[in-house]
C-alpha cells in the first residue's frame, strides 16, 4: 500500500499541472484583453483631448496646399544677448503659407525685423545652447510676425522659422 500512495501523488501532480496551465493560459487572455481595452481608452481619451478624431487628422493632412512651400529669407540678424558681452549671429528663413503672405512680409519687413531683434535680444546665451531653446525662440518670431501680419492661424501665416545660421560668440 505504500506503493500505492506515491502513485496517486503522482497523478496529482499530472492533472494539477494542466490545470494550472489552463489557468496560467485564461490569466493571460484575460491580460491582453484588459491591455487592449485600455489602450483603446486611452486613445478615445487622446483623441477627445486634442479635438481630432483618427479621420480629422488625416483630413487636416490633406487640408494643407500642395505644393512647393514658399520661404522668405530675412536678412542676417546680429544682436548682444542678456549675457554680457556674448552675442548672436542668426539668419532666418520664414516658411509662409503662399505668396501672398511673402509679399505681407515684404512690405511690413521693418516691423518684422524689429519684433525679431528685440526677442533676439531678450535672450540668454545658455537656452540657445539647446534645441529646445532654439524651437521656443523659433515659435516665440512665428507667433510675432504672425502678429504684425494679422495671421490667426499657421497656415495663413509663418508656419515655420528655420535658423540658416546660428552663432553665439
């Protein structure tokens, strides 16, 4: 009889480990069904947020003109920055919406330049240093210029300011 009982622990052990795999294969289905939900929530929650359904953005996409963008070089800007005895050396292309906007530009280029160097000048020598800083300046001119021209929006205005050049000494 001793013998018999290690043998009826050993089919224990049999039906135990495919019960536990039965488990083991339920807990995870139950896993990737609750990470789907979720990740489906959350870009419901994401799309909610941001006012843009998958099919709005892609409608924005085709919203913009085709096209060649249009760009306006400005002159060269060369200003002191906060720092003492540091100053800047930049070039600056806007990216307009049309041409319409670049001859807006044109006329009202001293206006423009002038909102440009006093945020130029307001700067510190270290936010430059990053790109970060080099972006926020970028979106600090846009939103600027696109001020002086009246452009509620981007794509009636300056979209984009690209430093052609950008030396601090």
């Amino acid at each position: 009889m001793a013998k018999g009982k290690p043998q009826e622990d050993d089919e224990d052990d049999e039906v135990a480990a495919p019960k536990k795999s039965k488990l083991m294969l339920i807990i995870l289905i139950l896993l990737v069904l609750i990470l789907l939900g979720g990740g489906g929530g959350f870009a419901y929650w994401f799309f909610a947020i941001h006012g843009k359904s998958p099919q709005g953005a892609s409608a924005a996409v085709q919203a913009q003109p085709e096209g060649p963008p249009t760009y306006t070089a400005l002159e060269p800007f060369t200003v002191n920055l906060k720092d003492p005895g540091v100053a800047l050396q930049t070039a600056i292309t806007l990216k307009v919406h049309d041409e319409k906007v670049d001859e807006k530009v044109k006329e009202r280029m001293p206006e423009v330049r002038d909102q440009i160097l006093l945020l130029l000048a307001n700067q510190q020598s270290a936010n430059l240093m990053t790109t970060a800083g080099k972006e926020s300046l970028g979106s600090q001119i846009a939103l600027a210029v696109n001020r002086i021209l009246g452009a509620k929006t981007p794509n009636s205005g300056v979209s984009k300011v690209l430093f052609t050049s950008f030396i601090i000494q």
